[in-house]
C-alpha cells in the first residue's frame, strides 16, 4: 500500500486524514502510519487509533460498527444529555461553562417532545451498537418574518468523532431542509478556534456571513470569535 497517493495533512494542530486511510485500515485491521508529527495505528480489535503526541485526544472506532442514523424518540434523552455533559466539560466547543449546565432528563424530554411536534423542526441521532453516540437538531425561528429559517447544533461523542458521522448527520438534516417547504436558509453559529467545525460546514457548502469578534472570553487576553455560516437550501 502506497500511502503517499492518500492525503494526510495538519491543519493547525489537528491531523487529517482521508477517508481511503480510514477504510484501509477498517479492512486490513492491522498497521501502522508515521506522519509527520503524529500516527496512526490500527489493531484487528479497536479498528483504528489516531494520536497525536499529547496534542489531540486518541480517537477510536470500533472494527465493524455500524452506524444507524434516525429520527430522535423521546427515550434518547437520557443519552443525548450524557453527550451534550460531556461535550461542554470539554470546556472548549460551547457557550456554557458545566456550572451553567444543569437540565434534567424531563426537560431533556419536553425539549425533544417540542421539536418533534413541530414541522420545522427536526432532529437525528447516530446510533451504534444500541447506544446514542451522536445528534444533531435544527430549530427554527418562531417569528413570521424569520420563520423560514434556523439553526443548526450537533455533536459527537469525543470516541466517534472524525470517522465521518458528523458529516452523515449534517447531509441528512440538509436533505431533509432541502426538501421542507417551509425551510430557505440553514445558520449556525461556531467558534473561531473550531476548525474541525469549520471544515465540516465549509465542505457542505455553508458560507461565512460574519462574525461577532471576540464575543467569548475564555481569560484575560484570551477570546474566540463566534463564526456565523449559512447555507441556502
Ligand atoms: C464538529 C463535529 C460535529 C464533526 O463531526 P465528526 O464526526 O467529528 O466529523 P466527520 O468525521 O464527519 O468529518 C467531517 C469533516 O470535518 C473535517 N474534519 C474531520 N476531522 C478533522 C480534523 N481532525 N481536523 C480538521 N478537519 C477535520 C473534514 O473536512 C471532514 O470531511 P472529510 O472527511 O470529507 O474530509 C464533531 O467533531 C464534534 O462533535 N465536535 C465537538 C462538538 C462540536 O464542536 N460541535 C459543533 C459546534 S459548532
């Protein structure tokens, strides 16, 4: 196997890697990849591992799991605010600090009931192995003149991101916008330091529209833009 016909490249400190790699190693179940500054391993029982000195957090997707993408049910809640907890004691992906963090799994379940009750609305999960690793809800405004049109939030559990679920939730909710009457204009909102994000939105096609600078401050003289992107559909 020749790896330099594959794409393996850093932005900023985060390694990238080509899905061929990915499924290379899916299949064979054993190898190991130097990159420039970081490698990837894989081992017939955990499929694949990608570490990056200490930089980044080892990522793991189990051999042969298989994702199952669906409409959210009320009985997920449990486990989409066990994802979202976790995400946010990350400290580094969203708005509220843990301390500002504290809905219980009935308002979990009376926010999922309202998006499910209505028509422009929506929300999926990723589901391996019988268990939510992954959601992502569109919202949309309530006001006439803004109706038409709404916002996006979605994550992945840390062990199951960069394998491509993300972008199979996004291409979902898109489909989905894409084919509702009622939905011109999808929006988010990111931080500038989530280049991750960033790159997922962009290859979807979402464009910047503006950003509000410096709108967080994490500490003194540290402060990340809040990045707004649209895509009309
Ligand atoms: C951001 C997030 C939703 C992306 O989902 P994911 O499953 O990890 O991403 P995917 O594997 O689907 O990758 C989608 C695209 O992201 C980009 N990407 C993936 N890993 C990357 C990395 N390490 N560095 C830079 N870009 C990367 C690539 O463009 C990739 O597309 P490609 O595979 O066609 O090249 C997920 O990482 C996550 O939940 N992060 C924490 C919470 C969060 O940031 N939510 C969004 C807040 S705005």
């Amino acid at each position: 196997m020749d790896f330099s016909t594959f794409h393996v490249s850093h932005v900023k400190d985060l390694l990238v890697i080509s899905t061929p790699i990915v499924n290379y190693f899916l299949e064979k179940g054993t190898g190991h990849l130097d990159a420039k500054k970081g490698f990837v391993e894989a081992c017939g029982e955990f499929g694949i591992a990608i570490n990056m000195n200490d930089e980044v957090e080892p990522l793991t997707v189990k051999k042969n799991e298989k994702a199952v993408l669906r409409t959210v049910h009320l009985d997920d809640a449990e486990e989409i605010l066990d994802i979202q907890r976790e995400v946010i004691e990350e400290s580094v992906y969203f708005i509220r600090v843990p301390e500002e963090f504290d809905k219980t799994i009935e308002q979990e379940q009376e926010w999922i009931e309202k998006i499910l009750g209505n028509e422009r609305d929506n929300m999926f999960v990723a589901e391996i192995g019988g268990t939510v690793v992954g959601w992502i809800v569109f919202r949309s405004q309530e006001r006439r003149r803004m109706s038409h049109t709404g916002s996006i939030a979605l994550q992945i559990k840390k062990n199951y991101r960069g394998s491509g679920l993300g972008k199979q939730l996004l291409q979902e909710m898109l489909a989905w916008a894409e084919q509702n009457p009622l939905i011109e204009k999808v929006c988010l909102g990111t931080f500038s330091t989530n280049h991750r994000a960033i790159a997922l939105y962009e290859s979807m096609g979402f464009v910047e529209e503006g950003r509000k600078v410096k709108e967080f401050k994490f500490s003194d003289n540290e402060y990340v833009d809040d990045v707004l992107m649209y895509k009309l559909v």
